[in-house]
C-alpha cells in the first residue's frame, strides 16, 4: 500500500466520524447485564448467599500491525470528535453503581431481617410478588398470636425494598432506571431463591419453586 493511501484510510474515517456528528442521536440505554449481576450480589448478600460476582474477561486488544494500526488511528478520530458532541455522563456506561450510604443502609435492614421472615417463606406464608416486594400469601400457616409481627415484618420490607431500587436508580443520576431496576430485582429473587418457596408469576398467580 502506498504511503498515500496509508494516510487516506484515516482521513476517511474522520470524515465518516465529522458526518456521524453532525446527525447523533443520544440514546441511552438500561445496563440490563450489569444491573442483574448488581440484583444478585445484593439478592444473594439479603438472602445469606455468598457474594460471587460475575467474573468478566478482559478484551483483547488487537495486533500491532499496520492494518490495524490505522484502524486504531481512525477509531481514535471518531472518538475524539463523538466525544465532543457526547459527555461522558450522555455516555452509557457498562456497570450499574450499587454503594452509597443510604443503599448500604437498606442491605444491612433487609439482611437483619431476613432470619425473622426466612421460616415464614419456608412455610408459605410469605412469598415473592411479581413487582419485586413480598407479600402475605397465607396467613393461616401464622400462628395467631404472631400474624401481627409477619404483617409489619412484609410491611417493613417492602418499605426497603422499594426505597432500594429508587436509590439505586439516584446512585446512577438515571431516576427514569427504577422502573426496569425493579422488574430485574423481581425475576432475581425468584431465580436466587431457594427451592418450596413461593412467588407470583407475570400474571400474579402463586407458584412454589
């Protein structure tokens, strides 16, 4: 290849990038993989699960050659001109943040809890709803003298449950997120859920795991 033609390559990508400026649209996307991952450290950790995130392999990174070094240059020149048009808080970003002190405060409720409405999922008693929170599916599995403390125990629960997905949605500056923050969290805990507990599918009928 000519040393003319080396240097055209990249100028055509640049122009490419400039045209591709002109007319971006910005979309941004719900992390749905790294929110998941997120539901289920967090799912786990309520529950007494191990945490084990995810483990991710690292991309590779091409070979030095000189095709692929001019496509690297070129690359390089559409970024710094999308970069222009798109902030780094526009761009989607590929992980979810699940630390603050208010998150962290909502784990630590739940996780305390979760010993005192644990013989109550085992029983049937208490089950998963379809929106993610908990519910009294039967109460006759309650003796009588403890069914007041199982209503607040599901009542208190629920309280941080969804206060935990709002933050979670405010932790990553996308409040429009909790919508979608939810529907994850409500399939996780099914999935991370031990076996004889109860849930309510899509369309809010109770099924044993």
């Amino acid at each position: 290849m000519t040393p003319i033609a080396r240097c055209a390559r990249p100028l055509a990508w640049f122009g490419l990038a400039f045209l591709l400026s002109a007319c971006v649209t910005i979309n941004i996307y719900f992390p749905a993989a790294a929110a998941e991952d997120a539901a289920r450290i967090i799912v786990r950790d309520v529950l007494g699960e191990t945490e084990q995130p995810p483990a991710r392999d690292p991309a590779e990174e091409p070979g030095a050659s000189d095709q692929g070094a001019l496509r690297e240059m070129g690359s390089r020149m559409m970024v710094a001109v999308l970069n222009g048009v798109i902030s780094p808080a526009q761009a989607q970003q590929p992980d979810i943040n699940i630390r603050s002190s208010a998150i962290d405060s909502l784990r630590a409720s739940m996780r305390q809890r979760a010993s005192a409405l644990r013989p109550h999922y085992q029983s049937g008693a208490v089950g998963f709803t379809s929106d993610g929170l908990v519910a009294v599916r039967d109460l006759n599995e309650v003796p009588l003298r403890d069914r007041s403390a199982v209503q607040r125990l599901v009542s208190e629960e629920n309280a941080d449950r969804n206060a935990l997905y709002r933050e979670i949605a405010r932790a990553n500056d996308r409040p429009e997120w909790e919508s979608d923050i939810r529907r994850t969290f409500a399939r996780v805990w099914v999935e991370e859920a031990p076996s004889g507990y109860w849930y309510q599918d899509e369309r809010g009928r109770w099924q044993q795991k």
